[in-house]
C-alpha cells in the first residue's frame, strides 16, 4: 500500500490521468486520423474501357491515322451457350452426376460449381430465362440428394 492506496489504485490513477492528457490532444472526433484531405480512392477501370483507352493512344501516334476510329456503340447481338438451352431433369441430373455415393461436400461443391456457370446474374439478360429453370432443377435435384443422405 502506497500512501494509505493499494498498488492497484495507484495504477488505476495514474492510467486515468494518463488517458485525461491523450485526450486533450488528440484531433476532434470528425477527423480520421492519418488520412488527409488529399486522400483518392483508386476507381476501377473496366476492361473494354482500359482497352479503348489504349486503342485511342495508338491512333494518335500514327502519322496518318485511320478516317474515324471504331465506334463502340455498336452491340452485337448476343449469343446463348449452348448449356443454357438444355432444360430437362434428365440432361441437367446427367450433367450434376449425383449418385447414391456422393458425400454432403461434394453436392455443396456440385451446387457452387453449377451456381458459377448457370446463376441468372451471370448471364446476359435475355438468358436469364433458361438460367433459372436450369437453377431451379439443379437445386431441387441437390436438395433432394441432401435430404437422402
């Protein structure tokens, strides 16, 4: 005991005078320390984007250049993959492969695998249609598989 306080309160003491002084000079609480007002976050650059950029620069260093650079307003219209027109239990169980030995983990891998590839996000809009029918009996035959293991 120091001065009629335990060694304990001592140091609570001091902690607390301590964190009183960090206090007074620390920045107001609206700042964030170590970041300045220069601070610019990076943006992404798609990839169509970075290469039209690089096309452009080339143009501009050819000593004739071409009469007007390609357009990029021009879409073409899109292409269905092939795995996107089958739309029957029987192509789509063929294609999963689940049989009486396959383990919990691996439908999980069989179902994210399949979810990669065929996800109504992941397609282009006029697909996503034939995506979610694909989806909808993937996940049915998979949930039927789990619930018979």
């Amino acid at each position: 005991m120091l001065l009629g306080r335990s060694v304990f309160h001592s140091v609570l003491d001091r902690l607390k005078t301590e964190a009183d002084e960090r206090e007074e000079t620390t920045q107001p609480a609206h700042r964030i320390s170590g970041l300045n007002m220069s601070f610019a976050a990076a943006t992404a650059e798609t990839t169509r984007a970075r290469l039209r950029r690089l096309e452009l620069a080339y143009f501009d260093i050819l000593t004739d250049g071409p009469e007007a650079a390609p357009s990029d307003n021009v879409e073409s219209e899109p292409v269905m993959p092939p795995h996107l027109a089958v739309l029957e239990v029987a192509a789509i169980a063929a294609e999963l492969a689940i049989t009486p030995g396959t383990t919990i983990a691996e439908l999980s891998e069989k179902r994210r695998l399949f979810a990669r590839a065929n996800h109504p996000d992941c397609v282009h809009e006029a697909f996503r249609g034939n995506a979610t029918v694909r989806m909808t009996i993937a996940n049915q035959l998979i949930d039927m598989a789990l619930r018979q293991r």
